[in-house]
C-alpha cells in the first residue's frame, strides 16, 4: 500500500502538475477551507488524545496553520522567481540566475505533541516549493493520526497529499523507501536512526528534534513578567513542547522572591485538566517515565500525579544534580527544574558544557548580558524577555543546531528546505574570448592572470 503510494506520487510529480504556481496556490486554499471545515472533527480527536481544550488546539494547531498557510499563498510567487544574481568579468558576456525547483516526492514523519501543526506545517512548505507529499503522523496520538488520515485522504488526491499510518514496522518501510527528501520530528535517538536510513539512497534529511532548552533569569530582570512568561511556556500543551524551557537558572539573590512568585502563578492559573486550561500526558507510558524522574528529587511544588488517568499536575524541583536522569533527558511534561547561580559567565559556561539546545531564553535588562547571550550561547533560536514566541514568526526559520536538528523550516525557510535552487550561467553566443581555448600560450597565461587581479575590482 505505501509503496504503491509512493510509485503514484512518483508519476503524478513526473507530469509537472505541481510545479504550476496557480496549482499550488489552488492546494493550499483548499487546504486551509478543508481544516476550517473540519476543525470540530480535529478538535474532538485531539481532545481524546490530550483533553486538550478548543481554545488550546485553536491557539497551538489550527492558528498557526493557517497563518503558514497565508504566509505561502501570499509569497509563493515571490518565493519561486527566477533570481537574478551578479556576473563575473571572467564570464563576461552573461547572466546568471538561480531558479527554485521542487525536489520531488516527500515524506513528513511528525511528532505526537501537536499532532497537526507538526504533521501540516512541513507539508505546507512542501507543497508551496512543488513537491508531493506523504505524511507519517505519530501513532501515539492514536485519534489525533485517524482523523488527520480521514480528513485528508476524503479531500486530498494520493497522488499528491497522502496521510499513511502505523508504528515502528511502517516508518521503517517509509525511511527506506527512495523518497526525494525525509522531514523528520521527534526525538534525537529515532532521528539518527532517520539520518541513517536516508543515507542508504543520500535523501537529505531535515531533522527537528529537541533538547534541554535553559532559562536564564538575571538579578536585575523584571521578575513578574519573567515568571508569569516562563509559566506560560512551561506549562502549555502540558509541557509537552519541544521548545518548552527545560530547566531554569535563577540568580541566587532571587532565589526566595523567585519561587514565592512562581508558585503564586501556577496557583493564580489554576492549571487542571477539569479547567479546560492544562492536557493531559499523552500516554501512561510517558506518564510512568515523568514520575519516575521525580525519584529523590527536592520538590516544592506539586509532585501529584495519576498514571492511569494521565495526570501530572504543574512540579517544581529544585537543586537537581547534573547526573540525575531528569537533567539527562529532555522533560517533555510539567516538571521544572530550578538551579540557582551566583555568576552569570558561570552560568553560560555550563550550558555551553552541554549540548546544543533547540531553544534558549533569557530574562534580563542588562545589554551586556543579552549581548554575551547570544555571542556566547549555541542553540537554534530563541528569546530574550520572552519564551517560545519566535515560532510564530513566519520571517524567521525554525531549526536546531548539533543534536538538536539539522535544517529549518517555517515562511520562507521551510520553501528553501524542500526546493533545489539551480545556478545557471546564460551567455549569448555573438562574442567570445579564445583566450581560455587550446593552443596554450605563455601570452595567454598573462592575459589570464591580468584577468583574474582585475576581477577582484568587479
């Protein structure tokens, strides 16, 4: 069935029907009136999947969709004009021009966490740069991947947008298969497994996996703010965020002010799943793995937690060692840690002893920290007096860096990282220079040289 799907895929983008501009631009309008006509169904299956609330799965799925969504339909033809770039004078007569061209037929392996804008929003991108498209949706979040299959395969050709499902069996066959670029979301253990697979038929690989993404809150920040922006973060979808902060490190002389007002907050919040404000953890499994990271932790807040039922309420751990298990591994659910620091070039130089994070964000006034911050620090993006917000802006790409991804996506990113870009060299045929042609000359070989100092002036 899958490969059949591939060979189909294969046909129809050997047709040039995707590489018209009005065909896309007609995809991605039916795209968005297909998730707007259908945001009900969605929205039910991921409530099943999380008790994820409408809002939530509004603000966190269907919002930024459609906003990926415009952002291409807007600048797709931008995006794929021939573009003009400079000559050289050792090439003169000529023009040169880069052209975009799709890559071919694609395959989008997502994440469970937003089981809709990590399966979408890559195959929005995909199909603005003129490829086909086959999705692998994570099976954790069983409702969530049926109802993205239904949906799309009752209003998408195969041939073009295909949604397959299945577990470990199934993505093997899919990371095997000679596709024309693998995108990949999820951990850093099955994404090197990915990268390997691809490397069998040199398919390039985009891989967005995680990490322990650090907070940092110096001694001058505006702490009500901080605290009320790095609650937001943590806590939403649960924790269950890629680029949720990690862990934080608090400046010593906050230290009693810090978790006095962190703990207000969550309490002000009132996160609960009964609340329609806080999801559940995705699966008992992953439920049994965040308690057992509680073991022989200081926690000062919440530790309450019910594995049958998936509840894990908002947890506040101090002073974990750096060979504990929770400061191991990435979170991925409402457990944050807090470290305290007296030094902040102390404080950058153990995160740079870690790897490189997805995310980083730092709370401060101070230029010259915000300066050592991002002169210093190593991870794919971030925020300074703010958390997880650079996602949603379409002019930056989203991406990791080291073993937290390779490649970016998002806007104009995303069209770059599924589109080929041809270098053309065009010149007219009425004049030439021999000087470059056999019989070679010690003549010659001066006028070259000449040639070759003056072109630095061009």
């Amino acid at each position: 069935m899958m490969q059949e799907i591939i060979n189909s895929q294969k046909e129809f983008f050997i047709t040039n029907a995707t590489r018209s501009i009005s065909f896309r631009i007609s995809i991605l309008k039916d795209l968005k009136r297909v998730l707007q006509q259908n945001e009900k169904v969605l929205s039910d299956a991921i409530y099943l999947d999380f008790n994820k609330s409408e809002f939530e799965t509004f603000l966190t799925e269907f919002g930024f969709l459609y906003i990926e969504i415009d952002e291409a339909i807007k600048k797709i033809k931008k995006w794929s004009a021939k573009k003009s770039v400079s000559s050289s004078l050792i090439n003169f007569p000529s023009k040169n021009y880069i052209v975009p061209e799709p890559l071919g037929v694609t395959l989008v392996i997502s994440a469970w966490n937003y089981p809709y804008q990590l399966a979408l929003a890559p195959a929005i991108a995909s199909i603005a740069a003129g490829n086909t498209v086959v999705i692998k949706p994570s099976e954790v979040a069983i409702h969530s991947s049926k109802a993205l299959r239904k949906v799309i395969s009752e209003n998408f050709n195969s041939d073009h947008l295909a949604v397959v499902e299945g577990g470990i069996e199934e993505t093997s066959e899919l990371i095997h298969s000679k596709f024309d670029k693998i995108f990949f979301t999820g951990s850093t253990q099955v994404g090197k497994i990915v990268y390997q697979a691809a490397a069998e038929n040199l398919i390039p690989v985009t891989l967005e996996l995680g990490g322990k993404s650090p907070a940092i809150l110096t001694e001058d920040c505006h702490l009500k703010r901080s605290i009320q922006r790095l609650v937001w973060g943590k806590f939403l979808n649960a924790g269950q965020t890629c680029v949720a902060p990690d862990y934080v490190l608090v400046h010593q002389s906050l230290k009693n002010e810090f978790l006095k007002g962190i703990k207000e907050e969550i309490i002000f919040r009132k996160y609960a799943v009964e609340n329609q404000n806080f999801t559940k953890i995705v699966s008992v499994k992953h439920t049994q793995r965040l308690a057992s990271l509680l073991e022989n932790q200081e926690i000062v807040f919440g530790g309450n937690y019910h594995i049958e039922n998936r509840d894990f309420e908002p947890t506040l751990i101090v002073n974990p060692t750096w060979d504990s298990a929770i400061m191991q591994e990435e979170i991925f659910g409402p457990i944050l840690p807090v470290l305290f620091y007296d030094d902040f070039n102390a404080a950058l130089q153990l995160i740079k002893t870690k790897e490189k994070p997805l995310a980083a964000y730092l709370f401060t006034e101070n230029s010259k920290y915000k300066s050592q911050f991002l002169s210093e620090l190593s991870f794919g993006g971030g925020c300074i007096n703010e958390v997880i917000m650079h996602l949603v802006n379409g002019n930056f790409g989203f991406g990791g860096v080291g073993a937290s991804g390779i490649g970016a996506y998002h806007g104009y990113e995303g069209f770059k990282t599924f589109s080929h870009f041809k270098s053309i060299l065009e010149k007219p045929t009425f004049f030439e220079i021999h000087l470059r042609y056999s019989q070679y000359s010690n003549r010659k070989l001066k006028w070259i040289k000449k040639i070759l100092n003056w072109s630095k002036y061009f």
